[in-house]
C-alpha cells in the first residue's frame, strides 16, 4: 500500500485546490480499496475528471492489440515485413492491378493480405463489424467510401449517393463521427485543374459555359452531403490532393464552413503541412473564418504525395512546393497543431499522425491549458491496419480518437492499397516501428502460455 499512500499525498494537493466534494469521495472510496487495480481505475477516473494529463504511454502492446488474435497479428507481422521490401513493393504496386483486370482468381490472397489489414470490408454492412469491434475498446471511426475516382457525371452521382448512405449509417452508430469525403470521386480532374491554373477561372470569372455548369454540379453535390451531415450530427473531412488541384479545393471548403459551421463544426479542410506555405495557409483559413463569424474544421496531415510532387516539379521546372527535409515539416506540423490549440475556441483540430511525439505534444499541450481528454474541438486519428499503439493507448485514457477506415470492393480500392504500401515502404522508420511492436506482442504472448 505504499505507492498508494504516494498518489493519495499528491491527489490532495489538487484537492486542496479545488476539486469537487465529489471527487474527494472518489479518492477516499479508493483509498480503502485494498484492490490496487480498483485503486487504478478510480485515479484513472479521478485524472481525467479533474483535466489532469497522465503519463501517456504508446507502447503497451497489450492494450494496442487486445482486439486482434495470434492468427491476425501473424498475418501482421509478414504483411509488414513484405511490405519492408520497397524491391517487392514496387513490383507489386504495378502487377495487382493488372492482375485485377486479367481475371485471375487473385481477390482471395488480397482479401486475406493488404485488404483485411488497411480495409474495414466491401460494404457498409461488412465494415459495420470492424466499427463495432473499435467501439468496444473506445475507439471512433472516419469512414471513408474508398473507392478512387471515376470520371463522369454518373459515376459523380453514383459516389455522392454512397457518400450520403455513408453519412446515414454514421449517425446510427456510436462511435462513427466524421465521414470523409475525396473531392476528386465527385469533380472531373481537368476541371479541377483548370480552376486551379486560370486566373479567370479562380475568380470565378468562367469562360466556359460547360465548365461553369460542372463545376456547380460539383458544388451541389457537396452541399446535399453537408445538408445531411447537419441535420444528422456528423462531420464531414473533406481530403486533400495534389497542389495542382487543391485551389478549388481550399475555396469550396471555406464556402461550405460559412454555411455550416457557425454554430458547430461540420465541415473540415486538410492541410498537409509538408507543403511549406500551409502553415500560413491555415492561420489565413482562421483569419478568414473569424471575419465571417464561423468556425475553422482543421484536419493537419504530414501529406500523401511528396514524390509525385517533387517529380512534376522537376519535371515541368517550377520549385517544389514541399518542405526540403523532415524536419522541417515536423516542425511545421507540430507548429500548426499547437496554434489549433492555442485557438480552439475558434478551430476544431484533427490531428490525424502515426507520429508518436506530435501526438505526446498535443496531450502535453492539453493537460497545460487545463483540457478535458475528451475536448470536444480535439481529435486525434491514424489509419486503420496501422499505429494501434497509439490509438488504443489514447482511447483508453479517454481521448478522442479514432481510426480512418476505408470501404469499398476490392477491385475499386487497390489504388487507396497500392499507395499504404508504397508509403509503408518508402518510411522505414514507421514500418520498422510496426513490426517491433507486433513482434513485441506475440512474444509476450508466447511468454505467458
């Protein structure tokens, strides 16, 4: 009972600054415990009632990976060692999909691989399962319809319709909050290009009779989504893209989050911050949410196309619009997520990072502004298939957090699981740290038989 007595001196000099009576039964009721894991959870409790920052830890496998079995976290472990190979990545990256298309009986081996690992299921129903399975142990879920773009007003119509079902299915469930949106699965990619380039175009001066009703088709389609997302409590994060489409992007967003979020926060931009002017990028989308009295939806990534970028930048002879090193987009990124905290009374911040210190900053950074775990304007997010350390860690101290969680037929989602894999391969750092954690579980469950 010593280390008992420890805790109990500490909790009274919070007492005796303040705390409720309530909380002061709370203490005394575990003080007589002589269970010390009845102890735990009552100064658990007494913590997070009281917006006092535990010591977080993100490395307690148990806890990570309580909800996947031997068998999945195997499946895990050879995943990511293949997925290491960046030889065998790229091979792979470019036969799947040809494969896809050859009809070969392939869609079973990447069913049971990349797809159950990065993929909540075909369908909605089916991704209802994983969605119960995360809530059991306190976690949120971003769904996301992961079917890539096709072009055509159909195929526009056809997306937006999912994406609503989707927003429909979230509200039924407990723990689905956010529903994700890709502008390009509703927008042709020329005309997104062409509001991004044309001067004309980005002032909404159109030249073109037929692009001007496009795009208003565009506009409409994302208005009926929020529409429902509204009247149905659920937030809509809208994704970013390629910098050569992202103009129009930035815009619409900004005109959804006037109509939507001046009472609560709706609607979410992306900004990703290896980008070197969306630092700058987001303290104007505050500025500008603050003089038409709204409120900002941040989600702050790192990014998803840093090579592609950097290519077409060389390519056609401009400056790449990325950061020259890693450093400095950490440095950006977590610059960014402490000025959403700094503002959260005017900004909603997603943090979505599999980025364990950029994630330890901001619940520093909480526990210093005397925020409840569960701050209603901070949410933390990582993929599913990946990070489970941090999010499950974070979940069971309460947190808001969640996991991205992609749906749609296999065929249709390759592209989203070709790109896991090369991001996988080509940060080494973040494959080599899955794969510790994993192997550190199974050893640990080898150890306890």
């Amino acid at each position: 009972m010593g280390s008992l007595y420890k805790y109990i001196s500490v909790d009274l000099i919070f007492i005796k600054q303040g705390a409720k009576a309530s909380i002061l039964k709370i203490l005394i009721l575990s003080f007589n415990s002589s269970n010390p894991l009845v102890f735990k959870f009552y100064y658990r409790y007494l913590l997070l009632r009281m917006n006092v920052s535990m010591s977080l830890s993100l490395d307690n496998t148990k806890t990570a990976f309580a909800y996947k079995s031997n068998a999945e976290l195997k499946r895990a472990n050879f995943l990511f060692s293949v997925i290491q190979n960046s030889f065998i990545v790229s091979i792979a990256t470019k036969c799947t999909p040809f494969l896809m298309k050859s009809g070969l009986p392939i869609n079973g081996l990447i069913r049971k691989t990349i797809f159950n690992q990065f993929v909540g299921g075909e369908t909605l129903e089916e991704s209802a399962r994983v969605t119960k399975q995360l809530g059991a142990y306190g976690v949120q879920v971003i769904l996301d319809y992961g079917v890539e773009a096709k072009e055509g007003e159909e195929n526009f119509d056809k997306v937006t319709e999912k994406i609503i079902e989707a927003v429909a299915f979230a509200a039924t469930q407990n723990n689905v909050p956010f529903v994700s949106v890709k502008l390009t699965g509703l927008a042709s990619m020329d005309l997104l290009e062409k509001l991004n380039e044309a001067p004309r175009l980005r002032s909404g001066i159109h030249d073109s009779e037929a692009d001007d009703a496009a795009w208003s088709r565009v506009k409409d389609r994302m208005f009926a989504i929020c529409d429902v997302a509204s009247e149905k409590g659920i937030g809509i994060l809208l994704d970013a893209e390629e910098t050569w489409i992202q103009d129009p992007i930035d815009r619409l967003a900004i005109e959804l989050m006037a109509e939507y979020n001046t009472e609560k926060v709706v609607v979410y931009n992306t900004f990703q911050l290896y980008r070197h002017d969306r630092f700058d990028f987001l303290k104007i989308s505050h500025k500008i949410a603050k003089e038409g009295k709204f409120l900002l939806g941040a989600k702050l990534v790192r990014g998803a196309y840093m090579e592609k970028e950097r290519l077409r930048a060389q390519k056609n002879g401009y400056a790449s619009p990325i950061h020259e090193t890693k450093e400095a987009t950490d440095q950006d990124f977590n610059a960014a997520a402490a000025y959403c905290i700094e503002n959260r009374n005017s900004v909603a911040l997603i943090l979505a990072s599999h980025n364990e210190q950029s994630n330890r900053n901001i619940v520093d950074l909480m526990a210093k502004n005397k925020l409840n775990n569960k701050d209603a304007h901070v949410h933390f997010s990582q993929l599913y298939g990946m990070s489970d350390p941090i999010t499950f860690n974070m979940a069971l101290e309460g947190f808001n957090v969640s996991k991205y969680l992609p749906y749609g037929p296999i065929q249709d989602v390759i592209p989203y699981l070709m790109r896991r894999a090369e991001e996988n391969s080509s940060v080494n750092g973040q494959t080599n740290r899955e794969l510790l954690l994993i192997r550190k579980e199974l050893a640990r469950r080898k150890a306890k038989k």
